[in-house]
C-alpha cells in the first residue's frame, strides 16, 4: 500500500507491506488517521492508498475558509458574488502551485 497526495504524488516513507486479504481495512484506517494528523491549508488536501494502479482508499482534508462577506450585509448581491468568485479564482491558482508538506508526526506514527 502506498500514500499519495495529488499534488506531491506518492510519498515513500509511508509505504507499506500488507496481506492482500486486509489491504482495504489497512488503507482505510490508514488514510483516516493520515487525514486527522495532516494540517488545515487554503485548499483541499486529498489522501489515497493506491495498490498497484487502484485506488484502495481516500480522504480529503477540508479547506480553511475566510468570509469574504462578513463586511457586506443587505443591499446588492453582486458584491457579494464578487467577492466569492474572486476567492474561487485565488484558491484555485494557489492549488496549482501548492506543495504539500507531509509533517513528521505522521512519519513518525506509521
């Protein structure tokens, strides 16, 4: 079973030898904790367990949100859409260039 993040690809030292029997019950227990133990960013993290070429398990770990909208109450609604379709366009172009960084806790619990 290996670990993999979609934006670093797969991370070796989380690498594991497994019965093919339990490989599913292994991976996602695995992947749960992985998400529990990972950070909160700006954008979505996303956490499988591949063998071979499938997908055995997968987790995501939720965006942070900041409410761009808190200042605006009443009035026009196009301010508001602005705002929000703007914070789209920023997370979706700090994904592309994001790097996950796996913490050490997580090395050190597997």
């Amino acid at each position: 079973a290996v670990v993999s993040t979609q934006s670093t690809g797969m991370v070796e030292g989380l690498s594991m030898i497994v019965r093919s029997d339990v490989v599913r019950d292994v991976s996602r227990e695995t992947v749960t904790e992985i998400a529990k133990m990972m950070p909160r960013e700006l954008y979505k993290i996303v956490i499988q367990c591949v063998v071979g070429n499938k997908v055995q398990a997968r987790a995501e770990v939720k965006p942070l949100r900041k409410d761009v909208t808190k200042a605006l109450y009443g009035g026009d609604k196009t301010r508001a859409m602005k705002l929000l379709a703007r914070q789209r366009e920023g997370k979706k172009k700090l994904k592309d260039s994001a790097v996950v960084k796996v913490p050490k806790t997580v090395f050190r619990k597997f």
